[in-house]
C-alpha cells in the first residue's frame, strides 16, 4: 500500500532502510498522481473540441442560423476544431511512443545548420503570413552533430511555429554557431508575448500551458514543447528558456558536436 509509510526510529541501517522505503513509495505515488493527472488532462483536451465539434454541427442541422455568413462562420469552427483534435491524437501518440522507448532515431553525422535553414525556410511563409520576418543568421562550417535529421527538423520546427504563434510584432530571429565545450548552439528569439518568470519550470511539462485561453487562440495542443525536449533529450542535446513578458522568448538549444571537426566525418 503506497499510502503507508515506515516509522523511521534509528539512524542506523535499518534506518536508512525505512527511509529508502519511503522514498520509493513517494516516488510511486507522485508516478501514480501523474499518471491519473496525465489521463484527466487527456480527457479534458479531447473533450473541449468534440463539445465544439457537437455544438456547431447541431447548430447546422437545425438550421439555427441566420445568415450564410453566420454558417461559413459555423462550419469554420468545426473544421479548425477537427485540425485540433487530428494534430492533438498524433502529437500524444508520438509522445507516447517516445516515453515508451519505441522511437527509433536514425542516427548519423548530420549538417545541423542546413536542416535550421531548411526549418526556417518551411516556416517562413507563415511568418510572412502574419507580417513577421525570420532572420537567420548561421555560421558556415559548423562541426557536424550526431542525430537524426528529421527528429532535428521537428524540432525546429516547432519551437519555429511556437515562436510565430505567440509573436505578434517584431519578428524571429535565428542564430547558430560553435558554443564552448565543442557544442553546436542554435538560438530562437522572438519579440512576442513571453513567458512569466514562474511558469518558465513547467512550460515543457504535457499539457502545460501559460494561459489556457491564448494556447487555444493559438491553435496549441500544449504537447509541442513537451514532445521538443524528448527529441533534444533523446539526441544528447540540452535546451533552455529565456523570457520576458511582453518582450520575448529565447530559445537556446545545445547539441554536442563531432570532436573531428566537419570535413574528417565525410
Ligand atoms: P502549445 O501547443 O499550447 O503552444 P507548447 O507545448 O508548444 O504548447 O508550449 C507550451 C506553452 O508555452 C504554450 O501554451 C505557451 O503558453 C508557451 N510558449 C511556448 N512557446 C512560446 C513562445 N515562443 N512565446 C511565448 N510563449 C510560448
């Protein structure tokens, strides 16, 4: 029973033997807390776009509108909601399939800074979309990095997408270089709305979202950021997060580099 704890008396072994037992069962139950959390939250996220997709199709069936403008309106809604709930389902299940260990990464000594470019070109539509430029600026002749190319691309382009979903004015600027300590470094910065300080801990947390409202506005499931850092993870990478509200977010991703330089790895 998880719930029970050992008396720790002693501070002898079988002390310490209590106390590790009481770890193990706190560590269970936080596992088991998360994991009913895990499944409310996934109810509660399909549920919100089915009441959508419900609603508004009765609505149409009924003939309980007034315009043809008012049901273009109506059948916008079911169709932006039905693009949520697909991207949702894949996005957990990729998810789970990567807690399970059942990703399988292509690994090889890849060109980071042409699939950065290549991110950014793909993005850079919407960008313009909304009135934003992308500047890039990458260094050539970085060390090669030890990675699979598509899982590298996923996740620039969604800490990309992230950046011009939540920038309204100003633009997205992307730098890559050699970091210290033989590391490739790619920075994400943007002039949107920021994070508070005191949700910087969570924000790549399943289902973490700043503000439930604006995630939706934004068209998030609030797996991108989750799913990002099991790819950094998973390539040896670290990824960091700088923000401020209403000035911008920074993303700064490190990945280690080929220790023989670019051109020996060819
Ligand atoms: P979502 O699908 O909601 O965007 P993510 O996991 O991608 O989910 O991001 C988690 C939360 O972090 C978002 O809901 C948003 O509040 C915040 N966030 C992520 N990227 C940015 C950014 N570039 N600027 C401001 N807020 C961001």
């Amino acid at each position: 029973e998880l719930d029970t704890r050992v008396e720790v008396t002693s501070g002898d072994e079988i002390g310490s033997l209590a106390q590790a037992v009481n770890d193990l069962a706190n560590d269970l139950r936080r596992y088991r807390d998360n994991r009913s959390e895990f499944f409310a939250n996934i109810s509660h996220e399909l549920r919100t776009p089915i009441t959508y997709l419900e609603g508004y199709s009765k609505v149409l069936k009924d003939r309980l509108y007034q315009t043809e403008e008012e049901k273009e309106q109506y059948l916008e809604i079911i169709h932006q909601e039905s693009k949520r709930l697909t991207r949702l389902i894949d996005d957990l299940f990729e998810l789970s399939k990567m807690e399970e260990g059942k990703v399988g990464l292509n690994f090889e000594w890849i060109d980071l800074a042409e699939i950065v470019e290549n991110s950014v070109q793909k993005t850079s539509l919407k960008a313009k979309a909304k009135g934003l430029e992308i500047k890039a600026d990458i260094q050539r002749d970085l060390p090669l990095v030890w990675g699979d190319g598509l899982r590298m691309e996923q996740i620039f382009m969604n800490l990309l997408d992230n950046a011009i979903r939540y920038t309204e004015q100003g633009g997205i600027s992307v730098q890559m270089r050699s970091g210290d300590r033989g590391q490739v470094e790619v920075l994400i910065e943007d002039t949107g709305i920021g994070i508070p300080e005191e949700e910087l801990p969570y924000i790549f947390e399943r289902f973490y979202r700043v503000e439930k409202s604006r995630s939706r506005e934004h068209g998030g499931t609030g797996l991108g950021l989750a799913i990002v850092k099991k790819l950094v993870d998973l390539q040896h990478g670290t990824i960091e997060v700088f923000s401020q509200v209403r000035k911008g977010t920074r993303f700064v991703i490190k990945f280690p580099a080929s220790p023989e330089g670019k051109e020996e790895q060819r």
